[in-house]
C-alpha cells in the first residue's frame, strides 16, 4: 500500500511527467514491489544449492561465471517454483489495490454499484471473479509442488 501510495499519488505530484494513467502507475508500484519479491526468492533459491555444488564445478575448471550460469542458477530456481509461482498467485490477487489510486476494477465497480442500488450481490460477483482467475494457477501451483516433491524423494533432482 505505501509503494502504491508513493508511485501513484507522489510521482505526479512532482510535475515530471505530465497526464499518465492511473492504472500506469500502479503497474509500476507492482512491479516494484514483486520484483524485489522474486529477486529475494531467487537469492534465497541460489543460497540453498550445497556450496559442494559450486566447489565441485569450480574443480572441473568452471570459472565462477559459468559455475553459477550452468550450475547454481537452474538448481537454484528448481528450489524456489513453488515459492515464485506462490508469489504470481498473490500478485494477481494484490493487483485489485490499484483501486486506492482511482483506477476502475472489479472491486472498485461493486463498491460503487452497491453504493448506488444498495445491493451488494456484485461483491460476490467480483470475489467469484477473483476466485476464478486465481483458482486455476493455485491448483497448477499445487501440482508443480506435487510433482517436484515426487522427483526429488526419487532422487531426481539434486
């Protein structure tokens, strides 16, 4: 909320850059906001691979490029799937506060709605919206988690 707050309401407020959508802004406050989510997923991901990992590559003459390139990285991102697309799930849900900043969507339609014919159905209609455009990535999100899980009690993935 205060990065959508400082992106929507206080770089227009600086007069840089004149007339910008609404709904701009606070892709850009996302962004910002999930990107340093992921880069902290990946960190964490490249973090937990076994340091014998990379001194084995570097034994085979791998500089420490191509040792984190070949090596670390795909390791490491098998390790945090679930958590990213966890994340995904959440953005797609965390996108509905772009309606602080003014900006029209499913939410911000059932408030007015309700407001103006005191019938607050289109709530429910807006929750079964949000349900419907999560529910299919929550469930291919279990079943990498599954599958994952699977491969490597079998010894699939190091």
């Amino acid at each position: 909320m205060i990065v959508l707050y400082l992106v929507g309401f206080g770089l227009p407020a600086l007069g840089i850059f004149g007339r910008v959508p609404v709904v701009l802004w606070g892709t850009i406050a996302i962004v910002l906001t999930y990107s340093a989510y992921i880069a902290e997923v990946l960190r964490a991901g490249m973090e937990a691979v076994h340091p014998s990992q990379r001194v084995a590559a570097r034994s085979l003459g791998l500089t420490h490029g191509q040792t984190l390139r070949i090596v670390v990285i795909p390791q490491g991102v098998r390790k945090v799937v679930p958590a990213l697309m966890n994340d995904f799930v959440s953005m797609q849900k965390d996108v509905g506060l772009i309606s602080v900043l003014g900006a029209v969507d499913a939410v911000r339609a059932a408030q007015i709605s309700a407001a103006q014919y005191y019938n607050f159905t289109p709530y429910i209609v807006a929750a079964l919206l949000f349900v419907a455009m999560a529910l299919p990535m929550i469930r291919l999100t279990d079943y990498v988690s599954a599958r994952l899980a699977k491969r490597e009690q079998m010894g699939g993935i190091v």
